[in-house]
C-alpha cells in the first residue's frame, strides 16, 4: 500500500471516531471545545506514531504469550512521557485535559493500530499509519469540538461571536452524544459510503 | 514469526521492556522536572501577587488550617507591618477540588481572588475563571457588610449563571479562607 494510501485511509475509510468507534470515552468527554478536541487529538496522535514504531520495531522478538502486557508497557510509557512534557511545556492545555492524557493508555485506537497493523508491518509504513488513523482521531475530534462550542457557547476556538451563552446543553454530556450521532451518520452518509 | 513463548523468553522480554522503559521514563523526569517546578512556581507566584496590593515585601509559604484542611499561607508586609495574607483555600466543585487563592487585607476585606486549578465544566463552571461579572464582585468584598453566600442562599454573591454548585463553591472557599485569616 503506498504512504499516501496509509494516510487518507486513516481519514476516511477507517476513520477511527465515525467509522470504527473507537476511543469514544474521550471523544464524549474531551470535545467541550474546539480548541480541547485539537489538543487530545495531537497528543493521541503523538502516542500513536511513536507506539506505532516503536511496537512494530520490538513485534520479532516478543513471544506471543507476552505481546499485550509488552504492548501496554511501551503505549503507557509514551504516555507519560506525554505527560511530562505538556506539563512543563504547555501548562494550561494539560490543565485542561488534564485526567484525560493518562488515560490514552487504554485508548483502543493506539493498542487496536500496535495490534492490527504495527506489529506485522515496517517501521516505515507503521509511522505513516500512526499518523493518518491519529490525523482522523484529531479532525474528528476538532470537528466535534467545533460544532459543540458553536452551538453551546456561541464561540469558535475560543473567539466569541455570540453575546450571552449558547444552548448549554451541548457543552454539557447529552450534547457530546447528539452532535457525534449527527456527524456519525452525515460522515457515513456522504464521505465513507463506499 | 515471533520467539518460542518459553518461560525464559517471557520473562527477558518484560524485564528488558520495563527495564528499557522505566529508564526512558527517570531520564524524561529529570530533565523535565526543573521546567515542571518552575512553571508550578511561577502560576503560584502569580496569583499570589494578583491577589495581594502592590509594593508589599512578600514572605515564604507558612502552613494554616483552611476550612479543616492543611494549606499554606503567604504574608505580605509593609515597614515590618502585615498589609495583606494570601491564603490558598480549597473546597469540592462540581467536577472535582477548587483551589483558589484569596488575598485579604489586614482588616478582613476581600482584596482580590484567583483560581489555581479547577475541574469544572468548560462553558459553565469553567468561567469562575473567565467571568468578569463573577470576579470582580469579590475585589473589595467585606464579610463585615456583606454575607458571604450565594443569592440563591440569601447571600449577597452573584452565582455564574447556570452554575450554583461552582459559585457554592468558589464562595465556601471565600469563607473558608477569610474565617482561617481571623486565626493568624
């Protein structure tokens, strides 16, 4: 499959968000704002890649029977090291992802990509997929994100164009579930209906 | 394609994996916790000073009880004489722990309050950050005159709309945090 191919069908054939629905919990829970949706979108994608390579790297030399806790071990460390990094560099996006960033640990995207694809392919073609499913998670996410800002708080990444306050529902659980049920079927409806 | 899953095996390959990655992970904390520390100590130091009045000499954290809980506690002086304490008070929100801090002159009038980290609803609790009306209304807030609660309690703080529990909330640690100054 050629590296473009790899890219585009994480975007849309096997969008992780619309299509495949995994990683829903901080789907729901993260995409308050535009600008929140984006952040835990580039730092899943930042686990992903580097796990990616990283698993499909060590994949020949981990016995079967161990392959999971490796796995998790690898993804987790990642993540961490994830952690520490927002923390001392962008202090108030982990302030507001906060509980959410240790918990790309057990996202099913990141552990579902080291076991279907990195762990059977190069290097090379496990970074490129690393980065088209984590380019889907972050545009569907920004996307959500997008929609719920402008309908519950009348801003776009944080701009106000709207006196007052939005529907609040939207910013609020019941929202999260309306709007990705709406995007879900116009994304299958007019992007992936092949 | 990948080894025999023989005990030997197994337990090499973990070790080495966890011996890999706890050595990845000490090596990224030490070179990341001076930046950590620092940027800690810098949103600290910054709301101490935002809710202080200017010009006063600023004194080391000390420990006081804040509402039951252990807290800490910062002095600022003029001429040897205490002008203002900034007491760091926190209470239960609606998404998690509220910790704010609160600046109060000598003679127990609010001067100014921030918040140093919250967990509450972006869009709705979120704004006891953002909301101007909300924040304002605690500059010069004296709990001599005024009751320090919500209106919807017969108090005399206005709640962010739509967001009792975290305007509950922000004012129990008001209080808290003015009834802990009257022990020093």
């Amino acid at each position: 499959m050629s590296k473009f191919k790899l890219i585009t069908k994480g975007l849309v054939k096997d969008n992780p968000t619309f299509v495949l629905l995994l990683g829903m919990c901080p789907t729901l829970a993260t995409t308050t704002s535009a600008i929140n949706g984006l952040s835990m979108g580039l730092a899943t994608l930042f686990v992903l890649v580097l796990s990616n390579m990283a698993i499909s790297l060590i994949a020949p030399v981990v016995p079967d029977k161990v392959h999971i806790p490796v796995y998790i071990v690898v993804i987790a460390t990642f993540v961490t090291l994830l952690q520490f990094l927002m923390q001392a560099f962008v202090p108030s996006v982990y302030a507001s992802l906060g509980l959410f960033i240790p918990l790309i640990v057990v996202n099913c995207i990141v552990l579902g990509r080291a076991e279907a694809f990195a762990n059977k392919n190069s290097i090379v073609d496990s970074a490129f997929d690393g980065i088209g499913v984590g380019l889907g998670f972050t545009l569907s996410l920004t996307v959500i994100g997008i929609v719920r800002e402008i309908l519950g708080s009348g801003s776009i990444f944080g701009w106000k164009f709207l006196a007052g306050d939005g529907m609040l529902a939207f910013v609020m659980a019941p929202g999260a579930f309306l709007v990705l049920g709406y995007l879900m079927v116009l994304f299958n409806k007019f992007v992936a209906k092949k | 394609m990948a080894v025999q899953s023989s005990l030997k095996n197994m337990v090499i390959c973990l070790f080495s994996t966890c011996f890999i990655c706890s050595a990845l992970l000490a090596g990224v904390y030490a070179l990341t916790k001076k930046p950590i520390d620092e940027t800690n100590a810098k949103i600290l130091k910054d709301s101490v000073s935002a809710v202080l009045p200017e010009g006063g000499e600023l004194s080391e954290a000390a420990p006081i009880t804040v509402g039951g809980q252990p807290s800490e506690y910062y002095v600022s002086t003029k001429n040897g004489e205490p002008v203002a304490y900034a007491i760091k008070s926190t209470t239960v929100g609606f998404g998690g722990p509220l910790t704010i801090m609160v600046g109060i002159t000598a003679d127990g009038t609010v001067y100014n309050t921030s918040v140093l980290s919250h967990a509450e609803t972006p869009g709705l609790g979120a704004k006891c950050n953002t909301d101007e009306k909300f924040m304002a209304q605690w500059k010069g807030f004296n709990p001599a005159e005024k009751i320090l609660a919500v209106k919807k309690d017969n108090g005399d703080v206005d709640a962010i709309t739509a967001s009792t529990i975290t305007s509950r909330a922000y004012t129990l640690a008001v209080k808290n945090a003015v009834e802990a100054m009257k022990t020093l």
